[in-house]
C-alpha cells in the first residue's frame, strides 16, 4: 500500500503537468518490478484524439516500442478510475494490477458528468481476473481535480488550436 501511494502522488504530479499545460487533468504510469518503466499525461487535445486517454497512450505506445501485446506482471497507476475505453484496453492488454485515485463516480461529481460504470467491472468482464483497487488518496486528487475548469473537449481543442498557430 505504501508503494501504492508513492506511485498515485507520481500520477497526481503528472495530471497536474498536463492541467497547467492545457489538457485534461489525468496521468498514468506503469510499473514493472517496482520501477516506473512508462508515463503518460492526456493526450485527446494535443493529438485531436478524442481516445489519446493517458491509460490508452500509455498502454499503446509502450507495447508498440516494446513489440509485446501482453502486460502481464505490470501494474497501471491512474489518477482517476479507468473509464470503459481504457478498461477494454486494460483487459486486452492482460495488465495484472490496476490502481486508481479518484472513483468514477467523485470524478463525475466534480465535472458534472453521469456516473459511469466501475473500472473493475468492465476490466474482469472475462474470464482473467485484474486486481483493481482503488481510490488510493482520493482527498489529494479532488483537490487537483477541483482547480480544473470542466469544459467541453471541443472548446478546448478550439482554445488549444488558437494559442499554438
């Protein structure tokens, strides 16, 4: 557990870079034998990819410089509780842990989205049981989340596009 905090304030710190860069307030690390071997910020604004989540990059780019189509024996850290897409991408990744900060559901009432359904459940939907355990520090992530002004991802991009030309 105690490494499990060190490597969520690693996410925090992260999501934290990214808001203060103008992108969406979430990170991602992966963690082999104890080290950090991947990070990864949002990308959706930076790439106009509405799927460029930290998990998603973190896992696609990592597999693809590393040729494996198999995490196993990795742990994802994320600040915020995988939603569906990176769920998916988590259980066909074959990750075997998952630790997240912030639950759907507190994120969601932060940014005044609709409850999705829990990481958990749409990662262990097969017969390959995921550790997932979470929310680790919760308290230190609202606060991080808090400071970031919820808009659409459309008006972000636009202001993103407007401030680099």
């Amino acid at each position: 557990m105690e490494n499990d905090e060190y490597f969520i304030r690693k996410t925090y710190e992260i999501a934290q870079t990214s808001a203060e860069q103008g992108f969406d307030p979430f990170g991602a690390i992966l963690v082999k034998n104890q080290q950090i071997v991947a990070t990864s910020g949002d990308k959706c604004i930076q790439y106009a990819d509405p799927t460029a989540h930290a998990e998603l990059v973190l896992i696609s780019e990592y597999c693809r410089a590393h040729e494996l189509i198999s995490l196993e024996g990795y742990t994802l850290y994320c600040n915020v509780e995988p939603c569906m897409m990176c769920s998916g991408a988590i259980h066909w990744a074959r990750i075997s842990r998952v630790v997240f900060g912030v639950s759907q559901q507190s994120l969601q009432s932060v940014s005044k989205g609709k409850t999705k359904p829990s990481a958990e459940e749409m990662i262990n939907i097969g017969n390959k049981k995921i550790e997932v355990v979470g929310p680790v520090l919760a308290k230190e992530g609202l606060a991080l989340l808090r400071q970031f002004p919820f808009k659409s991802k459309k008006d972000r991009y636009q202001e993103f596009k407007q401030k680099n030309k």
